[in-house]
C-alpha cells in the first residue's frame, strides 16, 4: 500500500465496490443498474466509484447536481447521467451541452428546458418524476398524464423515463411504500392508455431494489445498497434481513501520532470531562470533527487500536483526538481503525448511526474533502 498523504486517511476497497455491484446487479436482473454517486459518491469519490460501477456493469449513473454530472463528463465518462431533481434555469445549457439527462416536473421548467434544448437544436432525454406520496419533488400523481403529455407535445424534449421515490422503503412492511407503489402502477397504466409508453420506468432505491419491490421497472437507482451501507442503521438492514453479502467499501484509518502514559487523576482534552481512575496508555490520533468525525461520538464511540475496541479518552477535537488505551503498550505508528475492520473486530457507520442518531449515509457523507482518498483494491 502506497504510503498515506496525511496520518489519516480513507481507503476506498473499489474490489468491495466492483462486488457489490455485481451482486446487486444479479439482484435486479433484468433490470439495468444505475449508480448513485451523488455527493461526490456518498464521500467515496465520485469519478473512481463511477467508472469501477459502470466496469462492473452498472448502466449509467444518477447525480442530484448538474455540476456533479460535468465532473463526471470532464473526466471522461460518456455513459448515460440522469440529474435526479429539476435545476435552476441558469444550469440548462450546461445540462444540454454535456448530455445530462434531465429530471422534469414542473409545468414552467417543462417549457423553459424544451426551449433551451431547441435553441441548441437538441432533443433532450427527460425522465418524468412523480410524486406518489414522499413529498419532496414531483409532480402530484393526478397529474401525471397532463404533465406527460405536455412533454411528448414539445418537438426538442424525448420521455426517456417515468419514475417515484419511495419514502418509506427502508422500513419492513411500512403500508405507504405499498400505496406509493399501487399509485405508481396506476400512472404507468395511464400513460399507456394515453398512448405513453416512456423506456425507462424506475421506483427503487437501494432498500427497495433489495426487497424486489419494484419488479416490473426496467432499471433501479441503487446508491447506499452500492457503498455497502445498510439503509436502516436501527434494524441494521434495508428493512427486512436479506442475505446479500454487501461488502462496506470505505475505511477510516489514522496512525497514532503521540503516545504518553498518565496517572490516576488526570484528565484529557477540553474541558477534562472524564477523570482517568489509574495509570493509562493515551494514544494522539490526529483527525477531528473537521474531518466528520462528529464529536458526539467521543461519549460512546469506539477506535480500534492493536486489534480491540477502544473509548475516547476526552472530546474530539477539531484536528485531534485522544484514545484510551488502558495498559497496553501503544507505539507511534501503529494504525488506527475508526470505520473498518482490524483483526476480528469491526466498526460500521451505521454503528456511528446509532450513537448519533442519525443514518449511515450522513456519517460517510460527511467525511471531509482534507481526508484524502486512498483507492485500494482488496485481494478477494
Ligand atoms: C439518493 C437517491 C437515490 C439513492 O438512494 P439509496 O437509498 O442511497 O439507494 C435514489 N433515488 C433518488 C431520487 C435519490 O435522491
């Protein structure tokens, strides 16, 4: 392994990422794979976990940003990008020029971005995105076919798709994933009625393409399921137990910068909350809350040094935290694991999730751009 920028780092196992794919593309087959990668892919780094994505079989990818959609374009990639929610009128052009396909709902952004695909004298993929009851973007079920066929009536704009998001998907047998889902079926009878019939029609996200709901769609939007993250960090499952061996792909490591035994009595790091009860090995690891380590975390959490479970000693600090090692021996160097496996033992970023209250995605989402990335490739 090539040696770390900084003594804390992320690895980023892309065989991990490649098997995961692979499992949940025969998953869903035949429905075609997109990848999630927005939010620089979940913190995981959105260029490398595209290209590994769309190598192991993925069909094209999905963003929330237009400007995530040019990095990828920048970099080269030419496989197909939907940008899953509408965006200010400013980002059209750069939508159009750079071949993102669009998501639509609204009458007027409707009309704006046929209009701009006509001036450049484009036909412009656009999926229609439906609301059947999350809430956030869409347009309401009821008015589905209205807003298709305002669509199919523009010259420069083509259906390429029809699609909702689940709000519920991660939680067994909640009853509103089944009416979103009967509401959704019932809009895609509509537009066929109506004579419609757009290529790609898609419902899941991760949770809900690995409970198969969802079947008749032709593709699924898999994002957490990819990073090997399960969705519900409670249930530590995407809402039922499914046997799918996911593998987590990002690892959070540091190597111990300081090493110093102190008494009975003293304390550590601000505010010098937690007295030491005896004499104690207190081993430096330099990374912070500014680098998404929350700093809640310091009351229950756990770093993995010399292979065991370790409690912080004090409060993390913004560069800085301070591990109790109790009596053993620790030496400068030695690495530290704070999401990842070392010997038999393993910290997930659900089980950070759960100390603070919060969900796996957040957790990796908010590993900061200093930590730099590491692209490893496990032997499997
Ligand atoms: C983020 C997102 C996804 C991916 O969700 P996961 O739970 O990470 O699989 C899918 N669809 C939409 C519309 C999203 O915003």
């Amino acid at each position: 392994m090539t040696e770390p920028l900084r003594w804390a780092w992320a690895d980023i196992d892309l065989s991990a990422l490649r098997h995961n794919v692979e499992t949940l593309r025969a998953h869903v087959a035949p429905r075609e794979l997109w990848a999630v990668v927005k939010a620089d892919a979940y913190g995981h780094g959105a260029v490398p976990v595209a290209t590994t994505a769309l190598d192991a079989g993925a069909s094209g990818l999905c963003v929330a940003l237009a400007d995530e959609g040019v990095q990828l374009r920048e970099a080269g990639v030419d496989a197909p990008i939907m940008v899953m929610s509408e965006q200010p009128e400013s980002q059209n052009r750069l939508m159009l020029s750079n071949d993102l396909i669009a998501t639509v709902y609204n009458t007027a952004s409707i009309s704006n971005y046929a209009l701009a695909a006509k001036s450049l004298g484009r036909v412009a993929k656009v999926h229609l995105k439906i609301d059947t009851g999350m809430h956030r973007v869409g347009a309401p079920h009821v008015q589905a076919v209205q807003r298709a066929l305002q669509i199919v009536g523009e010259p420069s704009l083509q259906l390429d798709g029809l699609f909702t998001h689940f709000a519920t998907a991660d939680l067994a047998h909640h009853p509103a994933t089944v009416v979103q889902h009967e509401r959704f079926l019932q809009v895609v009878k509509d537009l066929r009625a109506a004579g419609i019939n757009p290529p790609h029609i898609h419902v899941a996200n991760s949770a809900a393409a690995v409970r198969q709901i969802g079947e008749k769609c032709t593709m699924v939007r898999v994002g957490i399921a990819m990073y090997g993250i399960p969705a519900n960090p409670v249930s530590d499952t995407f809402g039922v137990p499914i046997d799918l061996q996911l593998l987590p792909v990002l690892s959070l490591r540091a190597r111990v910068s300081h090493v110093q035994w102190l008494d009975a009595g003293e304390g550590v790091s601000y505010g010098l909350k937690r007295e030491l009860t005896r004499r104690t090995c207190i081993a430096t690891l330099p990374l912070g809350y500014a680098d998404g380590v929350r700093r809640e975390l310091w009351q229950h959490g756990n770093v993995l040094i010399n292979g065991a479970r370790r409690a912080f000693a004090g409060v993390i600090t913004m560069d800085q935290m301070m591990i109790d090692c109790g009596s053993d021996q620790i030496e400068v160097g030695q690495e530290a694991v704070l999401l990842g496996v070392q010997g038999i033992v393993q910290i997930t970023a659900n089980e950070w999730a759960r100390f603070l209250d919060t969900i796996g995605y957040e957790v990796v989402c908010a590993i900061s751009p200093r930590v730099p990335r590491n692209y490893v490739r496990s032997a499997r």
